[in-house]
C-alpha cells in the first residue's frame, strides 16, 4: 500500500522535510498518512541522528486538480506526493489517505504552462493523458515545475539501461544549468509545499460552479466588470498615481493621449511577438516529446516482434502520409489552375479599378476645393473633438497595466518552456546515444555470427572433400548439413522478423551477393564469401565507412586535387558515386551534346558490320546482375545502343568483345545512356594505351609481358613458382587487363576499383592486379599441383572479402610505382612484339610462296577410302 506522503517508511528531520529512512521497517507498514503527521509542536521535538549527507526533501503538496465529468468541469484540491522510486506523483484525497486516487507517470511526461489557461495552472503531458492542475500561486506553480523537471531529470539518469555512449553533459547538476540560462530556482513555498501544508486543512479555492447562475446554468455571472468599476474609482480618487511621468509634464490633453496610444501600440506588439514565441515553443516542445515517446518505446520493447511492430507502425505512417501529400499536390494542382483564372480576372478589374480610380481622383479635387472653402468659413474650431475624458484615460491607463502584466507573464512562461525543451532534448539525446551504442554492439555481435558461420561452412566444405573415404552413414549426414546450410538464407527470411543488416538477395546496383554455381563446391565457396564480405562490412561500418561518408559529405564543388585523389582511391560512397564519375567524364572528355544522338540516328539508318556480334553478346552480358540477366531486361536496349553509338564514333575498332562490359558497369552507375556513352568514349581513347582494342589487340598482349616483369620484382617467390610448375599468368590476367575485372570481382571491390580507374588510368589495373596475387600469395604457394593451380586462379578473385585490405595492398605495400617505369616497359616489349610479329609474317609469307611454287595438287591422283572399297 502506497500512503499519502511516500511508498515506505520516513524519519522526520524539521517540521518542514520528510527524509527516507529504512525501507525495510514494517513498524509503520499499514499506517496511514495521518499517523505520521504530528502537530507542529510534536514535530519540533523530534531528534535524528546526524548524518554526512544533506536530507533530501520530499516533495509534497496540496494542489488542484481539473476534472471532467459530462459538460462540467471543476477544480478538486487533491494531496500530491512524489515517489521517488518509480518516478511517479501519486495523488490523494486528503493527507491522511492510505491509497491513492491515481498516479502520474513522470519519466515520460512533459510540462507545460499556458498565461492563458490563469494563475497558478500548468499541465502534465503523458504519452496516454493531459493533466491539469493548479497552485495557489505562481510562486508556488514555478516551484512544482522546477521541482519535477529535476527529479525526472534525475530518475531518467539513475535509471539509465545503456549507460553506455552517454554525452558528456548528462553528468552536469541540472539546477546550475537552469540557474544560469534559464530561470532561478524558486523558494520553496512552505506554506503551500511541504509537512506544513499535510497539517493545515485542504485549500479551498473557487470553482467554476461558484461562477454559474442556478437560473440559467449555462451562463457565467460577470463579476470582473463590478472589480473594474471598484478600481476606476480608487483610481480617479488617487489622483491619477499610475500615470507616466512624460503625461504628467504634458499640459494639452492631446499630447498626453496620443503618448498612451503609442505606449498601447508598442506593448500590443510586444505581447504578439510574444504569443507567436510561444506557439513555437509549444511546437517544438510536442516534436521533442513525441520523438522521445516513440524512442522510449522502442527501447523498452520487451521482444524483437513488439519492436517490428513499431517499425511497421513507422512504416504505415509513412505510407499515409505519402497519400496525403499525393492528394496535396493534386489539391495544388487544381488550386493552381483556379489561381491561374483568377489571375486574369483579376487583371481586367485592375483595369477597372484604374477607371475608377481617375473618376475618383477627379472627384477629390472637387471634395478638397469644397473643403477649404468650408474651413474657410468656420472660424472657430469645435472644442468638443479636442477634449478627452477622465473615463478614456482611464481605460488606457487600465489597458496599459494590463499589458506589462501580460508581458510578464508570457516572459516567465517563455523562460519555463525553454528550461523544459532543453531538459527534453538532453534526454531524447541520451536515448539515441544509447541506440546507437546498441546498434553497434548488434553490428559487432552479427559480424562475429558471420565469421562463425563462415567457419563452420569452411569446415563443412573440408569434411566435403573427404566424403569419398567416409562411412556412407557420415558421407549421408556431410550432405545434409550441406543442404541445410545452403538454406539458411530462406530460413532466415522466414524465421527472424526483424534484422538491423540484412543481406539481401542483390546489391544497390543490382549485382547478386551470393552468385547462384551449379557445383556445389562452388555454392559453398559463395556463400562463405558473401558471410565474410557481410562481416567485414559491419565492423568497418563505424569505425571506417562513416567517417569516410563524412569527407565525402563535406566535400563541395569537384576539383582536381591529392586530397580528391587519397578520397577516391580509399571508395566512392554509393550516394557519391554517380556524380563524381559525372565529373570525371566531363572533366576528362568534355561533351557534345548532339553527338550521341547523331550517332544514334546513323545507327538507325545504317546497319554497322559489328552489329550482329553485338546482338550475339548481349545475352552474355553480367548474367549475375538482374539489369542483364534477361533479355526483357530494360537496361538491354540501353547497352545495345551505346555499343552501336560507340562503333560508329570510332571506325578503327568498331566492337571489340569486352566493351559490353565496361558500357554495363557504365549504364548501371550512371544510369544515364549518353553518360555510359561518354565513360565508354573516356575508357576506350583517353584511359587505354591506342590499339588495346584492335584485331590483333598487340597493346593488350604488351601489358601482360609487363605485368610478368612486375610480377617478378614485386613477387619473386610466387614467380618462381609458377615459373616451377609453368603457369603462363597471362591466361588468367588478360580478361582482368581488357574489361578492368569486370566478373572477376564481387561488386563492392569492383567498383572501388573502377573509381580509382577513372581517375587515374591503367596504373590502378596494374596495381590491383598485383595486389590480387599478393592477397592470396601464402593460399598459392601452398599447391604443388600445375592443374590443381589453375583451377584455384579460376576462382580465387572471388575469395576475396577484404576490399579494405586489398586497397591497402595496392597503394601502400606496392610502392614506389612510377608511371614513367610504366611507360618504359611498354615501349620495351612493344618493340620486342613487333618484332617477333614481322618475323611470325616473313615465315608465313616464306610459307605461302613455297606452297605456291610446288602448285596445286592433282585431286585426280587421290583415291578415297570408298573408291578403294569399291
């Protein structure tokens, strides 16, 4: 049982605090509010121990209550006690009650004052109900809001469930704080707060029955216009005491009105600005509340069902506001077409509005003429119109006084709301705080889920490496983990609800996360990476992605720079990456409007040779995209005319296999078909040496003789092992040279690998090739098989997860790089080629002419195998 003054029990220090004591005595259990009041006389005579501490007070009063039943609303003066164990302010009928009427749950509430509503009355917002309640005074109000703001403030700290990530002002007295920028602590009322106030009677204050006629019930009795008459007649007999010192100086009676007709003029203003001030805190305070309402839910949300419950609820919200703002623009829109009519109406009463307005001028003439003549003829100006009453001043005085009060009044309201906002907003702080110290601590614990699951599909694909020598019962159960595994991905989907990072089937460009193998060797090695990449993401989310994000955030307008060049090499965001390729295009290229679709009309016009063997790789364009992976697909007409655009912009390689893939990964970036257009243009010409995509593709063949030299000084020992075991490298790494790893890589590396492509030109290529061989160099090594190496560089780009790691490998661990090395090896094994090629055609035309010397042979002379049967 609750009492009226606290849940437990209480020692008494001064007859005006109640300090806790013992909550574990039972000696006053069962006893009542009046058992423990005292008189006065009694009370001073109680002696305490001393302690080290300060007692705290309990805050405790008599305040009124606003109560609603039917049409009648009344004031009923009710005990309040706080209680500070569950933050709630119980209220009873008297001091003396054992069980409360109700309570008052503080910990999500909100406090508000409105001049408005009278003196003395202030409302307690809740998440379920608005109590309005009342103090004897505006002292006393002041003293009950600052009270419970503080203890709310208090009981929200100490009972803090993620006290983690807490900002650092929550540590701060909240009292100094309101003391400085908002208003001072009040004194404590002691006759309306307090033990003195439990053992006077309940206060009675005037309800609004006493207002009410019996005879008519509906209607008011008008009391305040006899008060005013009382205090104009103290006032006329006072002598005007009231009144500014500048209209006592003023002897014409005039002047002294229009001073108090300027002074009304100002104070009015003054107390609009100060209501529109108000509403605005009245507006924030209701956004700040509801924001932490629905937070406090979500963080109190005892399942993860009850939490997609408030999401879906977001999310139908959403939704409904989507259709309302649907409806608002077609309102608009109508509206628009009405204004659009009225616009032109209103232009022709313009016009004659002008006629009007010439007719009249013409008319004021006449009026003015009249008029002078009249002042003429008066000579004496009527004296009536420039005396002024004792009553108007009055009422000006009156009005005036009013005014400042109001004035007042609306400032300490203004102080309260904002000492109100600010408590509000530290707390809803310290919730998305601790949200996001819970989001992080999820994103740690599903990174290390992921790792576990890679692990144990490791494991699995090992023990499905040895079923060939397991009992048939163990090779049994092996496939069936195998198939179990496999389909975590759907049972997941159906079983978890809720899941802060999902990995979803497709990628932001439309790339598949885990590619669908028909050997299930392969199936296993996909989803192991798509884990591994999913784990590695959500570590480096905070630690790595968002500061990143907020380079690029603060990042304006693009300019060529060693700052861009370190911000691009480390990746382009998602939300960045469309417009800083943009910029490189343009930048690199420069465009012709008209061209692109000049050359469309030609294509359309003409038939290119190359055409039918663009139609022929069109279906065999990124199958492990969605935007390609049909021939319906929409981005297919795309491509197809970009690629025709393309051959007709340059003759000298028309189509070369591969473009296909560069003007996709353009397409799915830009979007934009004429963009793709440019960036394959920018690739082709600008990024790539001249004849990479020739008929003999003689530049091609130069970077791999290139990247063998570099493969053996940058990674001698993995030279030297494929040297043992003759692997020609070139076989894997001219399709990673001729389309920039375009399916060699999963998406999320790909395209960092690109962005620093774009900016920088076919050093990246070269870079990250070596880097590719430097991750997976230890994995290499340790195979002593020719056929069984490659077989694992068939598919040991898609083991890597690490783009991080990978980026770290080519800009950092392969330096120095020099691009003039670059350029001298080129030119080096370009010679070297030509050479070796005008040989290889001396040999064929010696060929040709030899055969051509011996003639033709005489096919007459040759007898089948079916003739000699015969």
């Amino acid at each position: 049982m609750k009492k009226g003054l606290e849940s437990g029990a209480c020692s008494l220090t001064t007859p005006g605090n109640l300090v806790e004591s013992n909550p574990d005595s039972k000696s006053s259990n069962g006893a009542s509010a009046k058992d423990m009041l005292s008189s006065s006389g009694e009370l001073e005579n109680v002696q305490l121990k001393p302690s080290r501490e300060a007692p705290r007070k309990k805050l405790c009063g008599y305040l009124n209550k606003l109560g609603i039943k039917g049409p009648i609303k009344t004031w009923k003066s009710r005990w309040f006690f706080y209680d500070e164990n569950k933050c709630h302010l119980l209220y009873y009928r008297t001091a003396q009650d054992v069980n409360p009427l109700g309570s008052i749950d503080l910990s999500s509430a909100s406090f508000d004052c409105k001049v408005e509503n009278g003196e003395g009355v202030f409302e307690i917002r809740t998440p379920s109900r608005v109590f309005t309640l009342k103090a004897i005074s505006n002292q006393a109000m002041m003293y009950w809001l600052q009270q419970l703001q503080m203890r709310r403030w208090e009981f929200c700290n100490a009972q803090s469930r993620f006290p983690v990530g807490s900002s650092q002002f929550l540590n701060e007295p909240l009292a100094e704080q309101q003391q400085l920028h908002f208003l001072p602590l009040v004194k404590t009322p002691t006759e309306a707060v307090g033990l003195k106030a439990a053992s006077l009677p309940a206060p009675q204050t005037s309800t609004a029955l006493q207002n009410i006629s019996l005879k008519h019930p509906w209607t008011e009795i008008q009391i305040e216009p006899r008060l005013n008459w009382v205090r104009k007649a103290r006032w006329m007999n006072s002598g005007f005491p009231g009144f500014p010192e500048e209209l006592t100086r003023e002897r014409n009676p005039m002047d002294k009105v229009s001073v108090l007709q300027q002074q009304t003029l100002t104070l009015t203003e003054e107390v609009k600005s100060q209501k529109e001030l108000v509403k605005l805190l009245h507006k924030a305070l209701e956004a700040a509340q509801q924001e932490k309402r629905v937070s406090s839910m979500y963080l109190t949300a005892a399942e993860d069902k009850d939490r997609l419950e408030l999401v879906r609820h977001k999310v139908r919200q959403i939704a409904d506001l989507t259709s309302r703002l649907e409806a608002l623009e077609q309102e608009k829109k109508e509206l628009e077409q009405i204004l659009t009519l009225r616009d032109s109406h209103i232009k022709e009463l313009k016009e004659h509005v002008q006629l009007l307005m010439e007719k009249n001028h013409a008319k004021q003439e006449v009026i003015m003429a009249l008029t002078e003549q009249m002042a003429q003829e008066q000579s004496d100006p009527l004296q009536e119109a420039n005396t002024i009453t004792v009553e108007t001043l009055y009422k000006q005085q009156e009005e005036i006084e009013h005014l400042k009060d109001d004035i007042e009044a609306y400032k300490t309201q203004n102080q309260f709301l904002n000492s109100e906002i600010h408590q509000v907003t530290r707390l809803w702080t310290s919730v998305a705080e601790n949200e996001k110290a819970l989001l992080m601590k999820c994103a740690c614990l599903q990174a290390q889920n992921c790792q576990m699951e890679s692990k144990y599909l490791t494991v699995l694909r090992k023990l499905q490496e040895a079923v060939p020598g397991l009992p048939s019962s163990h090779a049994e159960l092996v496939r069936n983990l195998i198939q179990e595994a496999l389909q975590w991905d759907v049972k997941e989907k159906a079983e978890e609800g809720f899941n802060l990072n999902p990995v979803s089937e497709y990628d932001e460009y439309g790339f598949m996360t885990v590619p669908e193998y028909e050997v299930e060797d392969w199936k296993l090695l996909a989803k192991i990476q798509a884990l591994e990449i999913k784990s590695n993401n959500l570590r480096s989310q905070e630690v790595v992605e968002k500061p990143l994000r907020d380079r690029w955030n603060s990042v304006g307008e693009l300019s060529p720079s060693a700052e861009l060049k370190s911000l691009i090499r480390s990746g382009i965001p998602v939300e960045h990456r469309q417009r800083v390729w943009r910029w490189i295009v343009s930048w690199r290229c420069g465009h012709r409007s008209d061209l692109y679709l000049r050359l469309l009309r030609q294509s359309k016009s003409t038939e290119h040779p190359a055409c039918r063997q663009i139609e022929l790789d069109l279906p065999r364009t990124l199958t492990n995209n969605k935007h390609f992976s049909s021939p319906t697909s929409q981005l297919i007409p795309k491509l197809r005319r970009v690629l025709l655009a393309f051959s007709w912009h340059n003759p000298a390689i028309g189509y070369c296999q591969g473009l296909n893939r560069l003007a996709a990964v353009a397409l799915l970036v830009l979007e934009d078909e004429e963009s793709a257009f440019w960036c394959l243009v920018h690739i082709v010409e600008n990024l790539m040496p001249a004849d990479y995509y020739s008929d003999t593709l003689i530049t091609s063949q130069v970077d791999q003789r290139v990247f063998k030299d570099f493969l053996s000084e940058k990674l001698p020992r993995l030279m030297a092992h494929f040297e043992h075991y003759r692997i020609d490298v070139s076989l894997i790494t001219f399709n990673w040279f001729l389309v920039a790893f375009v399916d060699s890589l999963v998406s999320d590396i790909l395209l960092r690998v690109w962005d620093a492509f774009l900016y920088e030109g076919t050093k990246v290529i070269f870079r990250y090739a070596l880097a590719i061989f430097k991750y997976n160099e230890e994995e290499i090594l340790r195979i002593h098989d020719s056929v069984e190496i490659y077989q694992y560089l068939r598919f040991f780009t898609r083991m890597i997860t690490d783009g991080r790691k990978l980026m770290n490998i080519a800009f950092n661990d392969l330096n120095p790089f020099p691009m003039k090395l670059l350029k001298n090896r080129r030119l080096m094994h370009r010679e070297e080629l030509e050479a070796e090629l005008c040989e290889l055609e001396q040999i064929k035309a010696a060929y040709v002419k030899e055969r051509a010397e011996q003639g033709p042979q005489d096919l007459k002379e040759v007898v089948s195998e079916e003739e000699e049967e015969i």
